[in-house]
C-alpha cells in the first residue's frame, strides 16, 4: 500500500498481479480509520510507505499544520491496525521509482502512473494524489522484497 498524506492525496494498494486501487483521501481521521478497515478487509497488506511530510517555505502555519494532522492521522489508525510503515522522503521514492528525466515531478508520475496502471482513473491533472500513492506502493513492494522492511 502507499500512501500521499497530503489533503489532494490518495492512498493505493498494487496486487502481486499488478491490479491496481486506489481511494482519494477521505477528509479526517476517523475516515481514514474507516477506509483502511475497509481496505485491509479487500486486500492483503503487509507494508505500507507514506511520503514523509514537513513544512515548506511560503507555505501558510494553517496549512502546514493540517498537513501534519493527516499524516498523524494515517500513522495512528495504521498503527492501531499494526500494519509495518515505511515512511520516506518524496525525493527518495521518486529517484527509485520514476522514470529518469526532467521537468514537473508531479506530471512525470501522471505519466507513469497511466502507463503502469491502465485500469486506474488518473485523467485529471489533480489526480497526481492517486498517482504519487500508486508508486508509493510499488516502493512499500520492493522494500518488502529487499527486506528493507
């Protein structure tokens, strides 16, 4: 599973098989308890990766405030549910897991994201959430598999 904390953000779950899924982010905490309920009783989950969130430059108290809150948010219903966590930085999971090149990170893992997922509904420009969850979850996958879990 990965997971984007931020409030245009998603959470996926790629299958040994490559099936795809992903949800938007559900808008509180208790929602977000409620969905990986609801995930962990469809899929089988052994790890997840979360991208580590921390503040901006230029960006508002308010809204570096509540960005943390939902980080915080999946953390503790992750943890209440026991599921391992691997958080890591945004620069980290993009160097392993997009394409080489450059310009807009965030159009760089659209792109990807349409070609690897056909199946996931990533039409919009704000779908990068979904897009940025579903390599997250491809980096939980090779942790996993290279024990860095």
């Amino acid at each position: 599973m990965g997971i984007d904390p931020g409030a245009g953000g998603a959470v996926a779950v790629v299958g040994e098989d490559g099936d795809a899924y992903t949800w938007d982010y559900p808008g509180d905490a208790v929602a977000v308890g409620q969905l990986l309920v609801e995930i962990l009783s469809a899929h089988m989950v052994s790890s997840v990766a979360i991208e580590r969130v921390h503040s901006m430059p230029g960006q508002g108290v308010s809204s570096s405030f509540k960005f943390g809150q939902n980080f915080g948010s999946w953390l503790g219903a992750l943890g209440a549910l026991g599921i391992p966590v691997i958080t890591v930085s945004p620069k980290k999971w993009q160097n392993e897991m997009l394409d080489a090149g450059t310009g807009d990170t965030k159009e760089r893992s659209l792109s990807m994201a349409r070609r690897l997922f056909p199946n996931v509904t990533l039409h919009r420009k704000k779908d990068n959430g979904r897009a940025d969850a579903l390599h997250l979850a491809r980096y939980a996958r090779l942790a996993q598999k290279t024990g860095k879990v």
